[in-house]
C-alpha cells in the first residue's frame, strides 16, 4: 500500500513538472512580458537633413551657428591620406579641417582629390550679410594636399570648388578670430576686426 502511494506522488510530480519549469499553469495563460508590440512603440526622432544647422558630430563650437545659415554637414572625424579631420565631400573632392570649424583669418585645410587636377579654383561669398571685404584667398598646393584657406570676414559663406570636372559646394559658417581656441591663435595672424566671439542678433 506504501509503495503505491508513492508510486502515485512521483506520477504527479512528473506531470507537473513541465508547468513548473516554463512558469506556466495552464495552456491557456498568456505570456507575462512587458514589452509593448513593435507598432506601438514612439517613432525615432528625425534626424538632421542636409541643411542641418546642429554641429558637426565631435566637433567644438564657440557657440551654435544662426538657424538662418543652413549648414552643409561635415562627416564622421576620420583620417583620410593619414590627416585626421572632419570633411566636406563634393563631386570626387574632399575638403577636411582638423578641429571641425572655421575661423576668420586663416584656417588649415586639407584637399583630396579622387583624379589629377593641375589646378583647383576656390570661390566663396558671404550669404547673411554686407558683401565680404576680399575673396577667399588659398596659398599652398593647387592640386590637393595641405593648403591654407583665409576667409576675410565672419557670417555665412557659400563655397564652391573645382578642379576639371571634380567639383564641391558647401554653406559654411565662418566664427570671428577671437573664437579661435588659445593654442590656435599663435598659428593664424591675427585679423583687423577683432570682432568680439559673440553669437550674432537674430
């Protein structure tokens, strides 16, 4: 009689165990997760188009460019030819700044090209102001490489490059050159202007 009686527990044990160990009672029960379905969740955020005014991506800024300046977006800071930099990329032509923004005076830039150029015409003017008091003006090499770009004046520029049929158009916001970071500006001759690192009225 002992000995049916057990017999009889260890059957109900063994049934019953399946139902312990995935934590349900009964076919019937519905899971206990919380997770919503995928149609429920919040959509993403709209992320930055073309004609994003938010700052380049690692990139220090003095202060946020004018909503007005409908900046072209740089890319990722990566190296490219061995020069860490964010760039600009055109038509089969690249052009990367090591600290990610633009400073009246002279700024350090590098020019990829994908083709040999013998020569590379850069033209600039300024788009939310009095017209600029000179050209953009680039000394170095003209046929990619290393070179110095000076922009005469702050403000929003629109900037085309080219070079036979590799080209780049670009809208870049130009800081005042007293925003230039202390240990740049011993490298960069200083500008008449002064103009004071300040966001401008909008």
């Amino acid at each position: 009689m002992v000995h049916k009686t057990y017999q009889g527990l260890l059957t109900v044990f063994l049934l019953l165990l399946p139902t312990a160990c995935t934590g349900r009672s009964g076919p019937s029960e519905q899971p206990t997760s919380r997770e919503e379905p995928l149609a429920s969740l919040p959509a993403p955020h709209d992320t930055p188009s073309s004609s994003s005014t938010l700052p380049t991506v690692g990139a220090t800024y003095p202060y946020l460019a004018p909503r007005a300046c409908r900046m072209t977006p740089m890319s990722v800071h990566e190296a490219r030819q061995r020069f860490p930099a964010w760039w600009l990329d055109g038509h089969d032509l690249a052009i990367g700044t090591p600290i990610g923004a633009l400073y009246e005076g002279e700024n350090k830039l590098y020019w990829i090209w994908q083709h040999p150029a013998p020569h590379l015409n850069l033209v600039g003017v300024r788009i939310d102001g009095p017209p600029s008091k000179g050209p953009i003006i680039m000394g170095g090499p003209e046929s990619g490489g290393p070179s110095t770009v000076t922009f005469s004046a702050t403000g929003c520029w629109s900037i085309h490059a080219e070079g036979n049929d590799q080209h780049l158009d670009a809208v870049v916001y130009v800081y005042p050159w007293t925003c230039r970071p202390e240990g740049l500006r011993s490298r960069s001759t200083p500008v008449a202007s002064q103009e004071p690192c300040t966001p401008p009225e909008t």
